[in-house]
C-alpha cells in the first residue's frame, strides 16, 4: 500500500509540472524552475530528449557523490543541431526536452532517489523533466496517434559506433532470431508498440534491413545492433531509466536511447551536424517504413523563430 500511495504522490508530482498547452507554441522555449530544465514543444511526433550535456553547476546544490557524474560532452549541443536538422529537413518541429544542470547535480535518467541525493530543487528539476517529456508524448499521441521518444547520450567505448538501446543487453541480442521475436523479449521491448501495431518482426527492428542501426550505416554511421553488428562489443548501453519510463506501448510511446561517440561525431559542430543530417535522413526513412509516417519535407517558408541554442 505504502508503494502505490508513494507511486501515486510522484504522478501528481509529474502532472504539477505540466505547462498549460494553450501556452505552448511550436519551436518557442518554455523553462522550468531556474530555467534548469528547457522544453521546446514540437508539431512532429518525434521526442527528443537530452539529460545528460547540461553545463550548470550552481553552488546551492550540492554535487552528487554517488554514480556517474562526469558529464556527456556535447551531447546538449547535439540535440539542439539535430532538432535544427529536422525543422530544416522537415518544416516541423520535434519535441525537444535539455536538462541544462550538470550531471554533477543531476542525474535525470536515473530514478528519482540516486538522480538529486536529496536535494529538493534538483529533485524539483527532475519532475520538470520527466514533466515535460510526458506532456510531449501526450501531445503528439493526441495529434498523430503515437510518440517515439529518442533519449540522447553519449558514450566512450573502445568500439566507436553510435548505440542504439531497446532495453536489451548484449546477452539478449545475441540470442536467436526465432527467440527475439518471441513475446518474452518483446514485451521487454521499447519497440512494443511497433510490433504490436504494425506486425513488424522485432528482430527486424532490432538489426534487420528496417532497423534503424542498418540506416544509420548506410548513412556512413557504423552503429550496433545492426545488419553489420547485430551483436554489441562490451560494454554496451541497453537503454536507461528514460526509456524503461516512458516508452509503454499502452501509451503509445515508442522509441530508444541513442549513445553518440565523441571522436567524429560530437566532437566538433561539423562533426555534429554531419551526424544529425545523417540520422535525420534514416529517421525519415525509419518512420516510412516502420511506421506509414511522413515526417515532411523541406519548406520554403519555414517559421521565422529559431530553435533555442543554450549557450556552449
């Protein structure tokens, strides 16, 4: 009893941190508490969402001692050329979620008692996020029937290819075709709501001709798990606390957590809008054939706002 009552105080807490949709306009920056936490509504139903490349270390909140807090270099930057990359490739707008708090401070893709140690405004900040990534995902549930979140990161592994977490370790994807396919892995699966909804194998998904690890590849992206590498080198990131949150099938939420490597790919602004071309030509392709979306096309009147850059 004292779980669902505890369960049910954090849904609230969530829900608090809402902002009035009458509020919202496409592309214009909305900020939580001390401005720690930036939404940009969206008109696609694409999410993007970024916990881990904020550069703010105020001196009233404590640093985390516990865990990981070094920081995922440029991953900040990264989302807001990507979301550029798509309103330019697209004439939309995705969803763009950046928690600007150093990992130091923050860890929003963890729960709640190991993200902030106690500290009420980063735990005020953590909400916001988590808040905001919701309301995203109810937005574009609400206009085009489902959301794919994309939970950004970055990684330092000895194997330098962009990972792609579907929260299923390497021991899990290095089982059978017959295996994955079947209900056990798939119900574990961010990609659910896609197997579910339109009869695609998820093995498919995962590392066949339609995942988006074979697009990226083809995009001169090597990534895993893919046609070429279907099983990862360790370690490897499965997908995180983000993810496992947020993308429920019964909610229509789909999607996974993309590990960025640095050397050639975050590394430098042109190494960075190189990625971002690069992955928003295999999403363009992934929603059309996984998902019978189209996700638009350049615009010659595009919106005359900009996106929100936080400052580098």
């Amino acid at each position: 009893m004292k779980k669902t009552i505890l369960s049910g105080l954090t849904a609230l807490l969530v829900l608090a941190y809402h902002v009035d949709a009458t509020d919202l306009q496409p592309g214009t920056s909305v900020f939580g508490s001390r401005q720690f936490i930036e939404y940009i509504p969206g008109s696609l139903p694409l999410v993007i969402s970024a916990p881990h490349g904020g550069r703010e270390r105020p001196e009233d909140i404590a640093d985390r001692i516990n865990g990981v807090t070094d920081m995922d270099a440029n991953t900040q930057e990264l989302a807001n050329t990507l979301a550029e990359v798509i309103l330019a490739e697209t004439g939309k707008y995705p969803h763009l979620i950046v928690c600007r708090l150093h990992r130091s401070k923050l860890d929003a893709n963890r729960r709640l008692q190991d993200a902030v140690e106690g500290n009420p405004d980063a735990e005020k900040a953590w909400h916001e996020h988590h808040g905001f990534i919701e309301q995203a995902c109810q937005d574009a549930v609400a206009k085009h029937g489902f959301a794919f979140l994309i939970d950004l990161h970055g990684h330092g592994h000895p194997d330098p290819r962009v990972e792609l977490g579907y929260l299923h370790d390497a021991i899990d994807l290095a089982d059978c075709t017959e295996a994955l396919d079947e209900a056990t892995y798939v119900q574990r699966s961010s990609l659910r709501w896609i197997v579910e909804q339109h009869g695609i194998r998820h093995s498919e998904l995962l590392y066949g001709s339609r995942s988006l690890g074979a697009l990226l590849e083809q995009a001169g992206f090597p990534s895993t798990p893919s046609l070429m590498k279907p099983v990862p080198s360790q370690p490897f990131f499965r997908g995180g606390y983000t993810v496992a949150r947020h993308c429920q099938a019964d909610k229509n939420v789909t999607g996974l957590q993309i590990e960025a490597n640095r050397p050639r790919l975050r590394d430098t602004a042109e190494n960075r809008l190189r990625f971002a071309l690069a992955l928003t030509q295999s999403l363009r392709t992934y929603f059309k054939i996984n998902l019978g979306y189209e996700l638009g096309t350049p615009s010659a009147t595009l919106p005359t706002a900009p996106l929100h850059r936080a400052a580098e």
